[in-house]
C-alpha cells in the first residue's frame, strides 16, 4: 500500500525528478532534498554546541559526559523523516526555517541534565547563515563524492572499456560532416574519455568553504561575550572539524564563489557528455551501433521495427535543464546586495535539482551504453567506398619528395569527384618518388589509414 501511495505522490509532482524518474535518484534525494538540508543543519548546530563544549575558555558549557555526547550523537544518527516534519511543523509557528532547528534541538536537549544547562548556547553568537552555509557545503560534499564523482567514475571506466574493446576498428572520420581522415571508433571514444577525466579531477579538487563568524562576518556577538577568546582560530578549527575549508573573509553570507566554481566544473562535464550523446546518437544513425533490444519496450507507437536510442535522448535533454539551472546559480549566488539578501535563499534550494538533472543524464547515458553493438561490416562499407581520405597521404609524402604542387595536384584529382582505387593507383604511379615509397603508397587503404589512433585509444583505455 505504501507503494501505491508513493506512486500517487509521484504523479503528482511537479518536478519529474521527483515524479517519474523518482526511483532513478533515490540515492541522491536523501542528501540535496528538503529533509537533507534540514539534517545538515542540525547537524552543523550540533556540531558546534560540542565544538563551544570542548573550548576551556567557556566554563559555562562544561565539557559533555559520555551520556550526553551520546544523546547528540543519536539526534543526527536516529534523525528521520518524521524529525524533519516535527521541525516545518515548527516553522509554521515562527516562520522561520533555522529558528525551528534551534527550537527542536532545544526541546531535545531539555530531557537530558548535562545538556539542559546548556540550552541557550544552542545557535550561541550564529546569524542563520552560520548554519546555512555549512549546511549547504556538508550537502554539496556530500553529493559530489557520493554520487557525482563516483558516477562519472562509472561513466569513465564505460568509456575505458569501450576505446580498448574498440581500438582497432578503423573508422571513416568526419568534419564538417564530410568523409575526412579515417581514425578508429576507440580513438572517438577515448577522446571524450579523456576529456571527462580532467572534468572529474577539477570537481574534485574544488576546495568546499564554510563560515562561521556572526551577523556581517565580524565576530561581534562572539567577542562581546567572550572577549577573551580566539574566535578566529575557534572557527577555524570548527569549519575544518566538518571536513570544510575556513574562508576567512565574508559579509554576513559565506560568497558562494566556492559553490560557482563547483558548479562551473560540473557543466564543463556535463557539456562533454552532451558531445558524446549528440555523436553516439548520430552514429546509432547512420547504422555504425546497433542496439540491443529489450524484450517488451516499444520504440513507435506505429513503427513496429524501431528501436530509438531515447537514453541518448533522455540524457541530452536532462544536461540541458542540469546545465541551465547551474550555470543560473553560479551567475546568481556570488551576488549580494550589500551584506546579505534572502534572494540566494530560495535559488539555493534548487541546486538539488541542477544536480539532479546531471545524474539522471549520466545514468541514461550508462544505460545507452551498455545497449550499443558495434556494427563492424557497416563501417567498414563507408571506409572502402572513400579512397579520398587517402589524398591527404598521397599529398604529404608528394611533398616530401620535392613535387611541386602537391595539394593543387590532388585536390584537382579528388575534389568532388568520385575517387575509384584504380584511378588514385594510377595518379600514385606517376609520381616521381622512390619505388619504396611508392610501394607504400600502393598498398595503402582507408582502413589502414589511422595514423596511432588505435595506440591512442589504448593508452586511454589501459590508463588509471
């Protein structure tokens, strides 16, 4: 029963995240959702009641006892769905979102003797951005290494797999979607392989801030109550305790530039698979991949022989919306009028979804994948019937040997005219070269015409 409630909820959701490709995110939704955004913020709260527990220089919260670091402990780890209504239930009364935190952790806090004294040193010196920003640099963390990079990963050893089961098929290459150069299907795929592996690499280098210094950033609150203490070194040591980097310098809010250049990182990423799904969907096209059918699914509504490559479609689609929406954030966040205003507020609670469309883009696109069949005799028909490619061959080693004109002389001879094997045997045994390079010459086909592509793709796909 509870499953047909969750699919009547799903239909009528609004985003299809979270209505018809909810059972593709399940993993992602318990981190970048509503219900996450409210666990990492009482989690940071927590976090830094313990953190002014541990210091020595506030005798007025004394260091917790077992039991009731316990207590703590179990208020993020039994944390529920259940806990995260009780608190919007809450916010209802105050009408505000980490005023309702605050208050929850309070009343749970109240049972307990060690931690009762220590109530009003819940949200001590924070303006709600203190938790805010940490609770968003927790869900990002969060969200990067345990579902994008670990899926790009997937996606990359996909890639890896592929350029080494496909490295020496040779391939007519196309620019500007003419017959060019032939290269092989692995070396196609290693390029955007590699490209990937740097994308991944500067997403997860991105360094995540987090804050911690009051009301405009300049510890006034925390001074006038404890002028004593270091409270830049304090925080420092806190943000850091989260697995954060310390930014040391903001207004009331935390920049977000850390955040711009995250997201930044990620669309240069999702681009690159764009590129791959726009090319694998063009080569499913002119039949150099088959498909694998899949026994029930139904490719036209009225074309009984169809099979569409939709996961390239389902994934080209979702980069486009992951792509928007994060490049909107990153232009937006970084901008504040003055110390702070609430409108990062509310686009902040979409960088979930942009993240979203990515991983379900990536996901299709796995699933694309591991339909696809090379179709080995269909691309090799292209290769044989376009002897052209090899023009730039012939001219290059005419060039060497002194010929004048090369390039004229061949592109007379090709230039949008049909180029047999017989008619380029014949122009190659006019030429004045050594009879060993003539031989070689001779003995070129499209096929064989691949320069190290093949040692190429298997540098990529042996690489780690």
């Amino acid at each position: 029963m509870a499953h047909d409630n969750h699919d009547s909820d799903s239909l009528l959701a609004i985003s299809p995240l979270d209505g018809r490709y909810h059972g593709k995110l399940d993993d992602l939704r318990p981190i970048v959702s509503e219900f996450g955004l409210i666990k990492f913020r009482v989690q940071v709260e927590i976090r830094w009641l313990e953190a002014l527990a541990a210091s020595p220089q506030i005798c007025e919260v004394p260091e917790f006892s077992a039991s009731a670091t316990a207590h703590l402990a179990a208020l993020l780890t039994d944390f529920s769905p259940k806990d995260a209504l009780e608190i919007r239930g809450i916010e209802s009364r105050t009408n505000h979102d980490v005023k309702a935190i605050e208050y929850w952790i309070k009343d749970r806090l109240a049972s307990h003797p060690d931690l009762s004294a220590a109530i009003e040193f819940v949200h001590f010196a924070c303006t709600s951005e203190d938790i805010n920003n940490l609770a968003y640099a927790l869900m990002l963390r969060t969200a990067r290494d345990e579902i994008i990079l670990p899926e790009l990963n997937r996606l990359i050893e996909e890639l890896r797999s592929l350029a080494g089961d496909t490295a020496e098929q040779s391939m007519l290459s196309r620019t500007h979607g003419q017959p060019a150069t032939p290269t092989t299907l692995g070396k196609e795929i290693a390029n955007v392989g590699a490209r990937l592996v740097r994308q991944r690499d500067a997403i997860a280098q991105i360094e995540i801030l987090g804050k911690a210094n009051g009301a405009v950033g300049s510890y006034a609150a925390h001074l006038a109550a404890y002028p004593e203490i270091d409270w830049e070194a304090h925080t420092r040591r806190f943000v850091e305790s989260l697995g954060l980097c310390w930014n040391p310098m903001t207004t009331q809010i935390e920049p977000h530039d850390w955040m711009a250049e995250l997201f930044h990182a990620v669309i240069r990423s999702n681009t690159i698979l764009l590129d791959l799904t726009r090319d694998l969907w063009s080569y499913i096209s002119i039949g150099y991949f088959r498909q694998k059918t899949v026994a029930g699914e139904v490719g036209s509504s009225t074309m009984p022989h169809k099979v569409n490559p939709i996961d390239f479609e389902n994934a080209e689609g979702n980069l486009g919306l992951a792509n928007a929406i994060l490049a909107h954030l990153a232009e937006k966040l970084p901008i504040s009028r003055w110390q702070r205003d609430l409108s990062d507020s509310t686009a902040l609670r979409n960088v979930g979804v942009g993240i979203g469309h990515g991983i379900l883009a990536i996901r299709s696109t796995l699933r694309g994948l591991a339909k696809l069949a090379v179709a080995p005799d269909r691309i090799d028909e292209d290769l044989s019937a376009t002897h052209a490619v090899l023009a730039e061959a012939v001219q290059t080693v005419m060039r060497r040997h002194g010929i004048a004109e090369p390039y004229e002389k061949l592109k007379a001879l090709t230039r949008g005219q049909e180029i047999t094997p017989e008619n380029l045997r014949s122009f190659i045994e006019t030429l004045e070269i050594p009879e060993t390079e003539r031989g070689n010459l001779l003995a070129l086909t499209p096929d064989r015409y691949i320069g190290l592509a093949a040692q190429l793709a298997r540098r990529f796909a042996e690489s780690k």
